[in-house]
C-alpha cells in the first residue's frame, strides 16, 4: 500500500517539469504515487507480463555514485541493478525500466526485487508492504528503434524500513506520447503613451 503523504519539497521541479507534457495521461503516469503497473494495466485494460532483461549484484561503484546521496546512502553493499520490460501479451514493451539500489536484507523484499515473472508494483501489492515513493526526475529521452521520444520518470521508493531503492521508468510514445506544451508567448510590448 502506498502512503499518501504530502509531495516532498524536492519533488517540485519534477512536478512541475511533468506539468509540461501535452497529453493528460502522460502527466498522470509522471505524476503518479503508486503502482505504475496497475496504471498502465487499467488504461490498457490488459494485464501486463514482466521480461526480465538484465540483472546482477555487484558492489556499489562508479554505476551508482549519483544515486548514493539522493537514496540517503554512503555504503559500499552488495548493489542490485536490474533491467526489465513490462509487456503487452506478446507485443512490444510498454515501459522499460531500471531499479537499483541496496540488495535487500529481507527474503521477502529480496524476492520482490529480484523476481523474473512479476512486476515490481504488483508485487508490492500484493505482499502489503508499506511504502512511499518520492518522485525525483521526468524528462523525454529516445525511444529506440522509433524515431520518437519517450516520457520518463525517476524516483526513489521507501519500503517499510527497508533500504529505499531508484526507479527509472521509460513509457512507448504511443502509450505515453511525450510531446511538451507550447511554451507561452509573452504579451507584445505597446508604446508608451506620449
């Protein structure tokens, strides 16, 4: 279950950075403080299927220095980075993603983490466990092999009293079209009266 807590000072500029996106829904998915998997499954009205794309345990080095300080950590442990797709059916990924951090102490956050056939969010559900997400960066980068951008968002979940761990998530411009809002034009300047 995800706390409702008021937003964190730190997450205003992402905030306001994904009140830039154009499409409503986008904003909502960069925006949202809960499962991403249940949001993406009710706005396509299918369930989504986990690919595991890469995973390993290594200590903590050059990989992670960035995210030590945003995660509240300054420690050389065993360090999990984790690459997975999340699918429709047989189809094309919906949402790439990454989560790294800490590899958890406990069994059961371990096999959450570490599972290869369900998704991350789901998991968390389903096993109950407290938590709250902070959300820390949104911006678009390519989606590849389209020549499109995609919608992203980066954020760190804290678990009970787990370690918290990163999440970058990556969504298919067709799901989450990333196109920005016009930027607005400033008022012309009249002359002055003379």
């Amino acid at each position: 279950m995800t706390r409702r807590t008021p937003g964190h000072p730190a997450e205003q500029p992402a905030l306001q950075r994904a009140q830039q996106f154009a499409d409503p829904f986008t904003r909502r998915l960069l925006t949202h403080r809960g499962s991403t998997t249940a949001l993406l499954e009710h706005h396509l009205g299918a369930p989504l299927a986990l690919r595991l794309v890469a995973q390993r345990v290594r200590r903590t080095g050059m990989e992670a220095a960035h995210l030590l300080p945003l995660l509240g950590l300054h420690t050389d442990e065993p360090w999990l980075v984790r690459r997975t797709e999340l699918r429709h059916g047989l189809h094309a990924a919906v949402s790439r993603n990454l989560v790294m951090g800490p590899l958890p102490r406990r069994a059961d956050l371990c096999t959450i983490l570490t599972s290869d056939t369900v998704p991350l969010g789901r998991a968390l559900a389903e096993h109950r466990l407290p938590q709250r997400r902070r959300l820390l960066r949104v911006g678009r980068s390519p989606w590849r092999p389209l020549a499109q951008s995609a919608a992203w968002r980066g954020y760190v979940v804290h678990v009970d009293d787990a370690l918290p761990f990163y999440v970058e998530e990556f969504f298919h411009p067709a799901i989450a079209p990333a196109r920005l809002r016009p930027a607005p034009h400033p008022e012309p300047a009249t002359a002055a009266a003379s």
